[in-house]
C-alpha cells in the first residue's frame, strides 16, 4: 500500500516549496570537484571578515556548560542590548535569527481570514509565514524595486493584521528615509502591526533612513526585527531580535520555541555586541567593496540596483541563468533570483576586495566571450 503522505498534511503545506538558501561552499565542491579553498562564496550576504577573536573566546568558554540547557530567557543577552541601544529588556524576544521571529509574528497574529501586506520583490520568509499561518496574501506591486509606501497602505484594510517592511530591502537593497516612514506609520490603524525588518541597518550607514528603535514608544504598533547575522558575523550561530512593546513581546513569547537560542549563540553573541571595533572593520570593508562592485559593474556597462546593504543586484537584460552557471564553473557562488521573480537578475554580496576582484574579473570575461541562454 502507498500512502501520498502530502494528502494528509495542512492544506497550506500544499502551497509552499522548501527555502532554497544561497549555495553552500561545500555543495560546489562536491558537485565539481573545486576545491573548498578555491570557492568564494557572494551569494548569502555573509560578513566576509574573518571569525571575531572576541566571539571565538566566548564560545570556547561556553562550551564547558553545554550539558545544560541556555538560559531560556536570554537575560544576558537582552540587557546587552538594553545597554547598547537603550531598549526596554520587557520589550525584546530573542531568535534564531531574526528570520525566526518573522515567523513567530505570522505564528501569533496571523490565521484564516486575516491577511498580511507586503511588497513584490520581499524576502521570500513573509509569504511563506503568511501562507503557513493559513492567512491571505497580500503581494503589492514594487516602485523601483522597492516598497511603494503608499500602495501599501492603501491595500491595508479591517482584516488586516501584519504589515512586513523591510529597510533596506531584500533581495533588491533598496530604501525609503524617515519623513516617508513617519507618514506611513501615522496612518496606519493601531491594529495593524507593522514589522520593521532591520537585518542589514548596519550597513545603510545614512542618518536619512529611520532608524526603526528610536519610534517604537511613538507608534506601539511597531515591531522592530534585527539580525546579528550580517554585520556582526554571527551567519552561523544564528542570532537575532524583535523590540516592541512589552505587551506584544509578551505575546511573541508565549508562541517562541523554548531554549531557541543556543548557549553558543548566547555567549557569541554578547561578545560582539560588546566589540565595537569588530562592527566597524565590516563596516569600512563593506563600503568600500560596494563602491567597488558598483564601480566594476558600471564599467562593464551592467546595470545595477542602488544599495544601501552588503549586496548589489545586477541586471543583465536577459535571463541571467548561464552567467550563473558560468560563474560556479570558475568557483565563484552568487545568487540567482528567478525564485523573486527576476530572472534577468543576480544577487551579488560584498566580499574582501581580492574576491570582489576576481568576481569583476570572471564576469568580464565571461561577459565578453558571450554565453549561451
């Protein structure tokens, strides 16, 4: 007897496909044989920085105590970000990574017969948690492939829950400043909840863009999603936070796994919150390799979006799969975007400035011997 296991799973199961991440390094070389050490990899918006020292230490020591469970509440961890950006310890629910707490939001706020609001051209998790939520999806039309403030509002109604906004954008760094963002929020029904998902603020560098913490005890119905993944370098202990009011972060905790982050994570984390140095190295490295990448891709007469992140994306004018391809060939990953709808796109990440180099290099190369669709 077969059994079509997928029959008897939650109908909005049916609607989803698995999240396909950026290629790992060691995927490449077992499907070419490459060498790990000859792969670079600009596809995951990674810090491309070395490990911090400081980081390192933490977690060596935190492993003398992984026979037992973290602290559940992250008390360490909240009051380091009380101390660094002022917030109120009540208000904070811990991740891993923040793409966690998108889902914890859609978990807690979302279901049939309410809808979330979001952007064409979003990061792929808010459909998902929409969809997985049993809630409608609501998909507005980009403005120069970012949010179009206005229409989102518009598209917001009584059945309407959750607002997700990202700034900047992924997957196309895009950005809206902050006499938009206020104008936005003012009009926006208290019972709507608008999440202000902050992963590469870090990186924007620019006072223009709000900076979404300091409006939290202006508009209540705010929620600020951060990352300690990107600028902080933490990709691969997964850490990040949600502020908001204590009342909706109680809420969040009600619904978030128990013992979500890991000790590792925990210790790691307030290690580089505490390293400010660490944070601006990446951030200088970072801005002078986007000055570079956009620089080189003009240079080759290759359009690109304007970013205020660790990534541009390119426009190639035409399906951009073989450039891709041609790309692993010579060991370099990048990130196509069919999967956002923009097939004639790639997503390129900052990396040191050798491996911006070679990545300028190979697509010149490849760009001029011309390759086949």
């Amino acid at each position: 007897m077969t059994i079509n296991y997928l029959s008897l799973a939650v109908s909005e199961v049916h609607r989803l496909a698995p999240y396909v991440p950026g290629k790992a390094i060691e995927e490449l070389e077992r499907e070419t044989g490459q060498s790990a050490e000859s792969i670079i990899k600009l596809a995951s918006n990674e810090s491309p920085l070395a490990a911090n020292p400081n980081v390192l230490r933490a977690i060596q020591q935190a492993l003398q105590t992984i026979t037992r469970y973290p602290d559940g509440t992250g008390h360490r961890l909240k009051n380091k970000l009380r101390d660094k950006f002022g917030l109120n310890p009540d208000g904070l629910t811990l991740g891993n990574g923040s793409n966690e707490l998108l889902i914890t939001i859609a978990q807690s706020f979302l279901c049939a017969g309410r809808n979330a609001v979001f952007s064409q051209y979003a990061f792929s998790v808010y459909a998902s948690a929409t969809i997985a939520a049993g809630a409608q999806v609501r998909e507005i039309p980009a403005r120069e492939w970012g949010n179009d403030l206005e229409l989102i509002l518009k598209a917001i109604d009584r059945d309407t829950r959750v607002v997700f906004l990202a700034n900047p954008n992924n997957p196309t760094g895009t950005w809206f400043e902050c006499a938009q963002f206020e104008a936005f929020m003012d009009r926006v029904p208290l019972e709507t909840l608008v999440v202000l998902d902050e992963a590469y603020i870090e990186y924007a560098e620019d006072p223009a863009l709000p900076d979404g913490l300091a409006y939290l005890s202006r508009y209540p119905n705010l929620i600020v999603t951060r990352s300690l993944c990107k600028a902080y370098g933490l990709a691969g202990l997964r850490v990040g936070y949600a502020a908001s009011s204590p009342e909706i972060a109680e809420i969040l905790n009600r619904v978030r796994q128990p013992f979500n982050v890991n000790s590792l994570a925990l210790a790691g984390a307030c290690a580089a919150l505490d390293d400010h140095d660490y944070l601006r190295q990446g951030r200088e490295v970072n801005r002078q390799g986007l000055k570079q990448l956009q620089d080189g891709f003009s240079r080759l007469g290759v359009a690109w979006i304007p970013s205020r992140t660790n990534f541009v994306t390119v426009d190639f004018e035409r399906p951009a799969k073989a450039i891709y391809e041609a790309l692993l060939a010579k060991g370099i990953i990048v990130r196509p975007m069919d999967g956002y709808g923009m097939p004639h796109h790639l997503r390129i990440s900052v990396g040191l400035e050798s491996e911006n180099s070679r990545l300028l290099a190979t697509l010149e190369g490849i760009l001029r011997e011309g390759v086949q669709q």
